[in-house]
C-alpha cells in the first residue's frame, strides 16, 4: 500500500515540474502599460522676460543721405552715402507677458501649437563714428565733406504663434519651438551732410543747418568756394516689426494642473528702414492646465 501512495505522489509532481519548466520557455511575464505625466489639453499662464536687444543702423542712413544730395556731382562721384557712420548698438530690459496653448500627447511625446505675447520698453541707440573733414574730387573740384547722424529703435510688444515639440521625462516637459513674430516698435534717424566745396577753411560750416553766403567763403583764388548743409531725417511711431522665433525650454508639473516654466528664445526680426535687429529673452512663468 506504501508503494502506491508514493506512486501517485510522484506522478501529482511530475505535471508541477514540468508546467514550471514551460513557463520558463514562454517567456516573462507580460507588463501593464507605461505611465506618463498628462499634458495634453488646453493651457494658459504668466510670464516674467529679461531680454537684451541688438540692432545694426550701418545701413540705416544711406537712403537719407542719397536723397539728400539727389542729382549732385558729390553723390554721383564720391557716393557719400555709402559712407558709414553709425554702428550696432545694444540694450537690455525686463519685461512681462503670457501665453495660452493646445497640447497633443502621443504617450511621451507631446505636440502643440502656442501664442505668446511680451512687453518690454526696449529701446537702442546706435554708436557713433562721424566722418569729418574727408577731402575728396568729384567733377573738376575738391570737397571737404563732413558726414554725422544718429539713430534709436524701440520695440515695446511682440506677439508669436509657435509650434512646440516636447518629449515627457517623468514630471518634465522639454520642448523646443520655432515660431512667426508680430512686433509693435518706433525708430528715428538723423542724418547730416555738410563742408565746403573748393575748400578755403575760411568760416566753414560747423553742421547742418548752419548754411553760410557765399561771400563769406569765396576770395578770388577760389571762385567756386561754397558752403553746403543738407540736414535730413526720418522717423516713424507704432512701425510693424516682424520676423521668425526659435527656441527650448522646460515644463515641470508641480501639480495635476499646475506647471512652471523657464525657456530661452531668439527672435530675428527683417529689415525695417534697413535696421537689422535681433533679441535674446529669457522667460520664466506659471500655467494652468484645464
């Protein structure tokens, strides 16, 4: 009777062993799906910005100059308003703004598109290099030319819509972007062109706006002496500014709903009265997700 009670236990193991070394061929044993931290849905925030602007004037002043000695030997010869006398220049300034948005999750990559709006008062003066007493020929005679000006550009508020790609690493949203900009700004120009043709040195001009007779410049070794001014200008307010965005940052959920944000930006901006200008923003903000 021993020997068949241990039979029938051995064969009740055998089926046992042999499932378990099967389970071992099959393979590991299936997972439940991966968790990622939501940021599909609609979104909406605040923002804090730091910001330096650069702008370019060099090519700013040649139109004024141009127009300014139209149809005269001096420009035809000497083209004075290729000339130049301002620089780039550089301004910083914090700034404020916000943003709203629409995110598509494809389990850790998210998708969106968003509208962002900053003000700031920025505003850059150009640097200065006058060009003064420049002896040159044009026609049959000689001219001491003297050419001076300024130039200033503000941009108060520009708006973007961008397009976002992010990839979630647990509680963190790293995205980058690129964007089309619409900015509001002001600009003014001077420009300033004066000297003396068959030069003497006697009473010249010191700038524009300070024409002089000609009696007063010409003796009888120099008939053609003259003093020549020809100030000019332009200016305009709430001039639009547009221009391409590019940048990265982070999104970090705090919360289900709520996030914070810091990111870096470069905007470049197309020629407006030939200045070329370029801002660099760092931001920092909260949102909402609903």
């Amino acid at each position: 009777m021993r020997w068949v009670i241990s039979a029938l236990l051995v064969l009740g193991l055998v089926p046992r062993a042999l499932a378990a070394d099967l389970d071992v061929l099959r393979g590991s044993e299936p997972v439940g799906p991966a968790f990622f931290t939501n940021w599909s849905g609609f979104y909406v925030g605040g923002q804090g910005s730091y910001g330096n602007i650069n702008a370019d004037f060099q090519g700013a002043t040649r139109p004024l100059v141009a127009s300014s000695l139209i149809e005269l030997v001096l420009e035809e010869d000497a083209d004075v308003s290729s000339w130049p006398f301002l620089g780039s220049g550089s301004a910083h300034a914090a700034g404020y703004g916000g943003f709203f948005g629409y995110n598509w999750q494809f389990q850790d990559v998210v998708i969106g598109v968003e509208g962002n709006y900053a003000h700031s008062e920025q505003t850059v003066s150009a640097s200065q290099s006058p060009i003064l007493n420049r002896l040159v020929n044009a026609g049959s005679l000689n001219y001491n030319v003297n050419v001076s000006g300024s130039g200033t550009l503000s941009v108060n508020d520009v708006g973007e819509l961008r397009l976002r790609a992010g990839y979630v690493m647990g509680s963190f949203l790293p995205y980058g972007f690129v964007g089309f900009v619409l900015g509001d700004g002001n600009y003014q120009l001077t420009s300033c062109v004066y000297g003396q043709q068959d030069p003497t040195g006697i009473n010249p001009p010191t700038g524009c706006g300070q024409q002089q007779s000609f009696a007063s410049c010409a003796t009888l070794a120099h008939p053609n002496c003259v003093n020549f001014s020809f100030p000019n200008s332009a200016s305009k307010t709430d001039a639009l500014l547009y221009g391409f965005s590019a940048g990265g940052g982070v999104d970090y959920a705090l919360t289900q709903n709520i996030f914070v944000r810091g990111e870096f930006e470069f905007v470049q901006f197309a020629a407006i009265a030939s200045i070329l200008a370029t801002e660099l923003n760092g931001r920092v903000g909260v949102g909402l997700r609903f």
